[in-house]
C-alpha cells in the first residue's frame, strides 16, 4: 500500500531554515510526480511545489526563490528545502502522490516561523 511520511518539520526564526522529507513506499516512486502542499489554520491546502520523475520542477509564487524541492530516486524519498522562512510559511506541509486519479497523503509535519 501507499505510504508516505514527511519528517523535518519545527519551530523556527524568521529567516531561518528548514528541510523537509518524504520517505515513500508502495509504488514505483520514480514513476510518478511528487507534490508539498501546505494548510494554514482557516485556510484551504494550497500546492507549493512538485516535481517529475526527470526533476523538472514548479513553485507557488508565494515561495520562488526561497524553496527548492528535489528528489532522491535511489531512496524513494523528496526534500522541501524551506530558506527564508516567513511567519506566513507556518502551515502543516503535506506530501503527495497522485496514483490511478487517486490522491494519497502523508500525515504531515508541522512547521512554525515564528519569533
């Protein structure tokens, strides 16, 4: 079965840090576009970068320039780099699949800009 779980999430400083991962299973990971979204408390989850299986990549414009996502295909696993973080970037990040029209999710990793 599907199984996604995203790690590296925590509180920091504006302008500060953070990688996110997501160790994947399941199904044949470098077959398939990978996605991060992320959800704010009262608003809806919004996509913030993908990538395919060759590495072509697309950001939010909320974050270009600040995160990059990349991806390991030897370990089954995708990375949201997070630079410059704002308090606006707190938000559960979500990793993604999409398999058979059908979306699969992590649980999620918490991270919190904040002062």
């Amino acid at each position: 079965q599907v199984q996604l779980v995203e790690s590296g999430g925590g509180l920091v400083q504006p302008g500060g840090s953070l990688r996110l991962s997501c160790a994947a299973s399941g199904f044949t990971f470098v077959a398939y576009v990978m996605r991060w979204y992320r959800q704010a408390p009262g608003k809806e989850r919004e996509l913030v970068a993908d990538i395919t299986s060759a590495g072509g990549s697309h950001y939010a414009d909320s974050v270009k320039g600040r995160f990059t996502i990349s991806r390991d295909n030897a370990k089954n696993t995708v990375y949201l780099q997070m630079d410059s973080l704002k308090p606006d970037d707190t938000a559960v990040y979500y990793c993604n699949v999409v398999r058979y029209a059908r979306n699969y999710w992590g649980q999620g990793t918490q991270v919190t800009v904040s002062s």
